[in-house]
C-alpha cells in the first residue's frame, strides 16, 4: 500500500484458529467476507440445500416474510457490480437480494377474507425486516459450512428504485441486502473484532471508562492510521464544521495535527460515512418507502365504515 493510499475500514486480518468444542463454533468464529470468488459454479443441488438452510431460519409468528431473488444472469450481475462500484458483485457465481415481503401475505390475506394493514405498522416492518436478515444469516452460515464464501453488500441502499425495476418488485417487497456467494479463490481472513468484555453486558447497560473504551478501539484497530493530507484535512473540517461546528471542528483538526495521523473513527465518520451526509437523505428514504407501498410512518387513518349513514338516509 502507498503511504498516501486510503486503508481498509474494515480493520486488520487476524488468525482466530485455536481449539473449538466443536464445527458450529469454529465456523461461526472463523467466519470472513470474501470478496475474491473463483469461477467454479455452484451446483443447482447445493445452492437449493443453502436456500433451504434460510427458509428454516426463525421467524416472528412463523409468518416468514421475506422473500429471496436468486440472481445468476451475468448482465444483472455486472449491472449491480456498477451500481456498488464493487467488481467482484459481478463476478460472484450466485447474487442473493433478500426482500421485505408483505406483498405476498397481503395477497394471501385477500384471498382468504382476512383483514390487513402490515404494510402501515411499525412492529410489522421492524419484525419482518429482523426476519429477513435472520434468514440471510442462516443462509451466509450454511454456505461457510459447505466450503463456499459470502459478503454482504449494502450499499444497494443507494438505488433501490433501480432494482425495484429491475427485479420487478411489486408494492409491499422491499430490498434489504444483497449477498455475493460463491467458492472463494483463497480462504478469506477474519477481521479484528471488539472483546467480549466490551460488548457483553451483565444485566443492564454499564459504562465502560473513557481511557477503557479508547483502549478497546485502538485494539481492534492498531494500525488504522490514516496519512494527512490536505485534502483530507478539509473534507474532515467541512464535516465537523457542518455537524458540530467551527469549533469542534477547529479542536478535530487540532487533534489530528497532534497526533499525526487521522484516527479510526475521525476516519469512519469524518471520510468514510460522512456525518454531513448520512442524515441527509431521510426524507429521501421515506418516500423510497412510500414507493415501495410501505407508510407505517405516517398518521393510520381506519377505514370509515358509511353503512350506519346510508341506512339512516335510505
């Protein structure tokens, strides 16, 4: 890597191999995205025995809302690769769009005479979207346990109107994440992740100690050290300036300079998911949602039943 190159945000490669009491464990511990696959396919027999893996995942009221578009034509492939500005989307054997779908049980609802209103409420949504990224996850682990690799992608966040026509989605099927799956040409490394003792909390919430917390970080990511550059400096100024203001910013820059270097988090937030620019699509996304046949944001109007009015005036 060059000194004035961007590194990974994702942290650094670390070896997890050690004794474990059994396969699950070990899988689920030495788990890592792979974003590098070979050319060999993935037979009709096993992609149906992953799949299966998914539909057996948990899920609230046993309703399983979600539904899964199997993506294997290479165009489709190399559209969504563009999309991302992630080549190796399109060279994945097997792309897997993982869906919100309250589309087909609305339908199933109507033809059995059942009310419904999922797609106006919030704990539907919230459930079903826990759902599907439980059903993926099922699906990303029996993939690993069968020798294949897998990364999420959600950036596909950005253009969900374009594969909602390009998937031909109907109202009431939203698109949650993309998996890229495939066989991996070098078994992928685990990244670094936070300590159990930083996660875990016994019983209610605890605080951990300011120089405890930074400790931890700086743990996970011991050489994420970004280069200063001018241009870094300004962008960072520019968004501590829009988020926080001139002098939060000023006292950013001032950091920075001390230090010598950008730190992980003034990486994260100040380069990477810009703090300025994460927030500003909200409303954009509501009427994304909007689209998409969901308003569980907005007041719920019950329908007026008129039948009692019409007799009184008959």
């Amino acid at each position: 890597m060059k000194n004035n190159e961007m590194p990974s945000h994702h942290g650094v490669e670390v070896s997890v191999n050690g004794k474990h009491p059994n396969q699950t464990i070990k899988l689920l511990t030495e788990r890592a995205s792979c974003r590098n696959f070979s050319q060999k396919k993935i037979s009709p027999d096993i992609l149906q025995l992953i799949l299966s893996a998914g539909i057996h995942a948990p899920s609230g009221g046993n309703l399983q809302p979600y539904s899964i578009i199997k993506i294997e034509n290479n165009e489709t492939k190399q559209k969504l690769a563009e999309k991302c500005g992630q080549d190796f989307i399109g060279k994945a054997p097997v792309l897997l769009l993982f869906c919100i779908d309250l589309h087909r049980i609305e339908r199933w609802a109507k033809l059995e005479t059942a009310p419904f209103t999922a797609t106006s409420a919030f704990p539907h949504f919230w459930i079903s979207f826990i759902d599907t990224v439980i059903c993926a996850q099922n699906i990303c682990t029996a993939a690993d346990s069968l020798g294949l690799g897998s990364v999420y992608i959600g950036t596909i966040l950005e253009f969900l109107s374009d594969i909602k026509d390009m998937c031909q989605l109907p109202k009431g099927v939203f698109p949650v994440v993309l998996l890229c799956l495939g066989y991996p040409k070098t078994k992928p490394i685990p990244r670094k992740k936070l300590d159990y003792q930083v996660v875990v909390h016994a019983e209610r919430y605890q605080e951990i100690e300011d120089q405890k917390l930074i400790d931890s970080f700086n743990k996970k990511y011991p050489d994420l050290k970004v280069e200063i550059t001018e241009e870094r400096l300004q962008t960072i100024s520019e968004v501590c300036r829009k988020v926080h203001g001139k002098e939060f910013a000023k006292k950013c820059i001032e950091k920075i300079k001390k230090n010598g270097y950008i730190n992980p988090v003034q990486r994260y937030f100040g380069l990477h998911y810009r703090a300025d620019l994460m927030p500003k699509d909200n409303d954009t996304y509501l009427k994304i949602m909007e689209e998409f046949g969901f308003n569980w944001f907005k007041k719920y109007h019950p329908h007026k039943d008129t039948t009692r009015k019409d007799k009184k005036h008959a």
